[in-house]
C-alpha cells in the first residue's frame, strides 16, 4: 500500500502522460483504424513496468501487455475468463 500514497500516484500519473505523448507515430500512420483499447493497454503496461520499476524489455511489451490485460480482467470473471486471467504467467 506504500505505492498508493499521493506522491507515489503523481509519479505514475506522470509517467502515464510520458508514455501517452511518447507512443510512436508510425504506428498509426499508415492505419485506417487503430484500437484504442488495445493502445492504451500497451501504454498502461510500459507505464505501470517502469513505475514500479519492474523491467521491460521490447521485446517482451506484447506479451507483458496480453498477461497484464488477462490478469485484470479474469479478476473478475468465472470460469474460463477466470482461469486465462490465473494462467497468464
């Protein structure tokens, strides 16, 4: 519960806004359409990793993303939404 203080919240808010307006243009350049969702998801990732000061490699973002992304929301499933969120690691 230490990180949940209001400095500690502010720093991840930062970091948050960094990643927002860091994400790389070319991703969405050539597309005519991008996922918000799955955007943010990657972006949440890279922010929570280097916020708790957890290391990511780039190579490793897409599937650190899906096992973030998995976890939180098998948490409030059942059944197989359950058990992919259980099993993401």
């Amino acid at each position: 519960m230490n990180a949940m203080d209001r400095e500690s919240i502010n720093k991840l808010e930062d970091i948050f806004r960094k990643h927002l307006n860091h994400t790389k243009p070319e991703k969405g350049e050539n597309l005519e359409s991008v996922t918000l969702f799955k955007e943010i998801e990657e972006i949440l990732c890279r922010a929570v990793c280097e916020w708790t000061e957890v290391p990511l490699a780039e190579s490793e973002i897409s599937k650190r993303t899906e096992q973030l992304s998995n976890m939180i929301d098998g948490s409030g499933g059942t059944g197989p939404r359950y058990h992919k969120g259980s099993k993401s690691t």
